[in-house]
C-alpha cells in the first residue's frame, strides 16, 4: 500500500515544523539544517524525505551539496481549513450560548 503524505502531515510533527520556519528565511543546505538543531543528519534526512513526500520542500543539487526550499504556499491548505473550522465551532458555540441562555429564562 502507498502511504498518501499532504501537508498536514508535514506540520504535525514539531521537527518538521522547525524545519520548515528555517527554511522559510531562505534555502538551506541539509548541514546548516543539522546545525544547532540537536538531531542527527540521518534524522534530518528522514524528515526532509517526508516534508518532500508533502510537497512542503523541494530538494536540488548544487555542486556537491543538496540544498532544500520550503514550499510555503502548501500551507494555504492549511490557513483555508483553520478558516474553515474556526467559522463552524463559531456557529455551534453561538447555538449553544443561545440554548443555555434559553435554558436559563424557563
């Protein structure tokens, strides 16, 4: 079976999101990613696979080091489900307080 990735899967894990705010200032190569970050180059590497898998970051060669770029408009599809949620649990917390408030006068 082929494990679907989307862009929620990028940003559910808290490695992968810092990754991502680092890559957001500009490319990095996988070694300055590394840097200060208190990960493995191996685990680096297996995030940067699944951040790619995502579509969050795109990887190319330059010379003899592979350098990554965030993707960044793949979190659109984020910002347009929080929007989303945000506007139903609005709704339904609107009902409830009219409900209670209705509950309160009887």
């Amino acid at each position: 079976m082929i494990e679907r990735r989307d862009v929620f899967q990028a940003i559910a894990d808290p490695t992968r999101r810092m990754i991502i705010q680092r890559l957001s200032g500009g490319a990095l190569n996988i070694g300055q990613i590394v840097d200060n970050s208190g990960i493995t180059r191996q685990g680096i590497a297996k995030h940067l696979k699944v951040l790619s898998e995502c579509g969050m970051i795109t990887l190319s060669q330059k010379g003899r080091e592979q350098m990554c770029e965030a993707n960044l408009d793949q979190l659109e599809e984020v910002m347009t489900w929080v929007q989303e949620s945000r506007k139903l649990w609005s709704q339904r917390f609107h009902k409830l307080d009219n409900f209670l408030a209705e509950t309160k006068n009887q």
